[in-house]
C-alpha cells in the first residue's frame, strides 16, 4: 500500500475498523446490561444489552413497564436516569414499582413535536453522566436513526426508544433502523400478577427467542420461561377477541 495515498490509507483503515465493528457484535470486555434472567441474558451477546447502542422496544403498556425495569438496572452504577415523555402524562409511581430511584430520574415531558423527542434525545445520548436514556418515539428515518447510534457509541450511554404499537398495525414494523436490537413487549392475560411476553425480534450477534417473564418488587424477574409459538398465539387471539 505504500503507492497509496496516506490520507486514503487512512480513510481505508478508518472503513476496516468500521466494517470489524459491525462484523464482530460483541467485543470482548464491552459493556453489557443484564435483563436479570440468565435465559434472556444468554441469548444477548455479551450476556446482556450492549451499552453503547440504541434499543427498540415496543407492544402495550407492558413495554413501559419493561423500559422502566431496564432504566432501573442501569441505574445500579451510580448516577441520573433520563426519560423523554410525549405527553405530560407520565406516571411516575409506575415506574418507581419497577425499581428506579425518584431522585435520580430525570423527566422531561410534553416533547410531542417529534424534532423537539429527537434532539432532546440525541443530546441525553451524549451526556456521559446519564446511566440511561428512555425516549418514546414513534418512528425514526435512517438518517435519524444514525445519529442516535453515534451519539450512544461515543458517550456508552444506553438508549432506549419506547412506542406503543397502534391498533391493526403489522407487528414486524421496524421503526428503528439502526438498532441494535428490537423487542416485542406485550402483558400476558389472566394471571392476577404481572407477566410480560418479552420477545426478542432482532439482535445483532443474538438469538431471537419469546419468553414468559414475572416481575417482582422493584422490578426484579423472578422467573423466566420459554414460551412457545403456539402460547404466543394465544395470547394475541385473546387480546384480540
């Protein structure tokens, strides 16, 4: 390569690094956040969520309650949490039943324009001493979705985007182009205790799977179970009788 010029060989090696990057998912050593169930932990990369990168999680009003566990378990390294709410509705003792602190969340509420959620978000995503960033938006382009990526991978700040699926639409809607992985969460009737449906749809480097998740206090799993494809119809057919 010597005939090369140096700043191409250096835009060249700039591309290998980039290209290893997506090619290998889990560095060694990354920094990883367990979902607290050795079943789910064992289908991610790394053992857990890979910080660092931007999440895409959806379903019902199970989701949030997921997003709010996950908030909560990155909040055991000391330091503020982050949620960009929609609405001025946010119910916040909810979201302290899953685990997090009142004093270290930070709220930030009535973002309904959605380049008012995607700026907000990208510069939490940049704040390096937020342990965790919740936004809910509806959907992002490529463009957007890029720069959400960057901003996570230069800070390591997890980001997570939170959107409730509307009625009738296809569940295999991706609205996060770039994320790292994308979650389906969805409440499992008939129970008398909270039980989520947790299915990983995507996972660079992981392994889709569905599971049946009870939610402690505090938001603390206190068992996880492999649901079958058929138990997963059956929970659809009934919410959607």
């Amino acid at each position: 390569m010597s005939h090369v010029p140096k700043t191409k060989r250096r835009a060249l090696e700039a591309l290998r690094r980039e290209i290893r990057r997506i090619e290998i998912p889990a560095e060694a050593g990354a920094a990883c956040l367990s979902l607290g169930t050795p079943e789910i932990d064992g289908a991610l990369p790394g053992g857990g969520l890979r910080a660092g990168c931007v999440h895409e999680i959806g379903g019902d009003e199970a989701a949030t309650g997921f997003c709010a566990a996950l908030l909560a378990r990155a909040g055991r390294v000391p330091g503020p949490l982050m949620w960009l709410a929609r609405g001025n509705d946010l119910y916040l003792p909810g979201l302290v039943r899953h685990g997090i602190e009142p004093g270290r969340l930070l709220v930030a509420s009535g973002l309904r324009r959605r380049a008012d959620m995607l700026w907000a978000m990208e510069e939490a995503l940049r704040c390096r001493v937020l342990r965790g960033v919740v936004a809910e938006v509806d959907t992002l382009d490529r463009a957007a979705s890029r720069r959400l990526m960057l901003a996570a991978e230069g800070s390591g700040v997890p980001g997570l985007v939170l959107w409730p699926r509307a009625e009738g639409e296809q569940p295999g809607r991706v609205r996060v182009p770039t994320a790292d992985s994308r979650w389906r969460v969805t409440t499992v009737p008939g129970t008398g205790m909270t039980r989520w449906r947790v299915e990983l749809v995507h996972c660079r480097g992981g392994r889709p799977g569905c599971w049946v998740v009870g939610m402690a206090a505090h938001g603390r799993p206190y068992c996880s179970t492999r649901a079958s494809r058929g138990m997963a119809a059956r929970d659809l057919s009934r919410r959607a009788g």
